[in-house]
C-alpha cells in the first residue's frame, strides 16, 4: 500500500510541475535566402478576444553571429497599416505603454519588448489598441520563457547584449 500511494504521489506531482510550464512549442521556418531552417518558438494566449485569437513568438533575427531573440505578438485579425498603440503588463509589474508600427502581415508587431525582460516571469498580459477597431486583451502563461529562448540557440539574449 505505501509504495502505490507513493507512485501515486509522484504521478501528482509531475503532472503539477507540467501544468507549472508554459506550452512553449518549436517549430521551423525556412529561410529561402539563407537555404536554412530558422527556430521559431511560440505560446498561445489562454483565450480568444471577440473571436481573434494571439501567439507570442520569439525568433531569432540577424546576420552571422549576430543574432538576437524577437519578441513578436501575432493575432488572427488583420490591422491597418501605420503604427498601434499597446500596453502589457508582466505579473504585477506596472503596464508598460508601446506605440508600434504594425508588423508586415499586417497581424500585428515585433520589438515592443527585450526578451530578457520575460526571465522569470509568469504571466503576461497585452492590450492591443488598434484605431478603427475596439481594444483586444490576450493573457499568456510564459513560465520558462528563458530556456525556450535559449533553445532557439541566438547568439546573444538581447540586441544590446556585448
């Protein structure tokens, strides 16, 4: 009886830690140009907002051994292009306001945040303010977000990295 309780008890207790972690995926994307696959790791939001639905991906971008993680927010919805304004919030850190141009599928924007500013955090929390359309609010668990940018294999952790 003791060693099935035990069993048991280890059972609970990994399904807790793995329902402590985000539900970071990687995946590839090929790079024609450079004939080669490029990382690309992801976390959904938790829920749709008036039917749109969010993905923070993180990738990384640059030339050579210069390449740093990007942090990009892409929805289901197609925005105008120009610039939108947002405001997210990581745990209970105070909103940070951002006012972004619109990302080239017109889904929505990249650079908004240092990916290190993730490190050790939980929760994050973004309000896209986009201007012929309501506001839209995605939440997305982003625990371990550091090992699934050090998975990508980036050269450094932040553009102004030395």
């Amino acid at each position: 009886m003791g060693i099935k309780a035990a069993l048991i008890g280890i059972s609970l207790a990994g399904m807790l830690a793995n329902a402590a972690h985000a539900e970071w995926k990687t995946t590839g994307r090929e790079d024609r140009l450079a004939d080669k696959t490029v990382k690309l790791t992801f976390v959904t939001a938790k829920a749709a907002d008036k039917g749109v639905t969010a993905r923070l991906d993180i990738y990384c971008l640059g030339f050579k051994d210069e390449t740093s993680p990007v942090v990009s927010l892409e929805t289901t919805a197609n925005f105008s292009p120009g610039r939108m304004g947002m405001r997210y919030r990581l745990d209970a850190e105070e909103p940070e306001p951002r006012y972004m141009p619109v990302s080239t599928s017109g889904r929505g924007m990249a650079l908004w945040a240092q990916p290190k500013t993730f490190f050790g955090k939980r929760k994050l929390r973004v309000e896209l303010q986009p201007s012929r359309s309501p506001s839209l609010f995605f939440e997305f668990d982003i625990t371990g977000t550091e090992q699934a940018i050090r998975g990508l294999g980036c050269k450094k952790l932040d553009p102004i990295d030395g």
